[in-house]
C-alpha cells in the first residue's frame, strides 16, 4: 500500500490487514475493515459488511478533493447515480461519446468539460 491509496475504515470495527477493493472499479481503495474473508474452492473471497455506505463514502470523497478526477472516478459516480452516459451528457452540456471518452481516460484537452461534469455530480446526487 502506498500513502496515494484510500484506506477505509468502518467505525467501531477492529482494523484489519488492509484488503485492495476492486468491486467498485476503482484502482486504489483499500479496506482496513467492515469486511470478512472466506476460502470457497480454494479461492479468497472478500464480503463488505455495508457496500452501499462504502460506495457513498468514496464518492464523497471523490466529489469533495481538490484533484480532478479522473475516467474510473467518472464512471464510478455515474453509476452511484443510477445515470446513464447520456443522462450526464445531458446534465454537462456534451454529448454521451465525450462522456464515454473521458471514461475511458482519452488524453485529449478535456479540462474545460471536466469542471462542469465535477460541478453536476455532486448536484445530481
């Protein structure tokens, strides 16, 4: 784990060895608790105790930092939302491809689209 990963914690859990999460589709979330382990056919596999809570607290995270996000983040946020690529679209002022571009980490000059697709996720949550 290095200091650019998010770990989480649920409150009032013991604190664990620190488990990469991929369910959410993010790179970088590590867990510290809120979840067990269990060994089915020889294979580990992590159940989180609270996902929806989970998946909001990144997402708050994501929509409250400095940083802007990035392709996964979008389309992390997007599918908290329950939104479509053109629901977004819409709410931004592109067009879906642009959303689907960014999702999928086109490097084109995409600063001046990506303010406003910051500024409509935290209004359409």
């Amino acid at each position: 784990m290095n200091p650019t990963q998010n770990v989480w914690t649920l409150g009032g859990d013991q604190i664990k060895e620190p488990v990469h999460y991929l369910g959410c589709g993010l790179n970088n979330i590590w867990l510290a608790s809120g979840y067990h382990t269990d060994i089915i056919d020889g294979e580990e596999y992590i159940t989180v105790r609270n996902l929806d809570g989970l998946h909001r607290a990144i997402g708050r995270t994501l929509v409250n930092r400095k940083k802007l996000i990035n392709g996964k983040e979008i389309r992390f946020l997007r599918q908290q939302m329950d939104l479509t690529q053109s629901e977004l679209a819409r709410l931004v002022g592109c067009d879906a491809q642009q959303i689907a571009r960014y999702e999928k980490g086109a490097k084109q000059d995409a600063r001046s689209n990506r303010p406003s697709i910051e500024n409509a996720l935290p209004r359409a949550s």
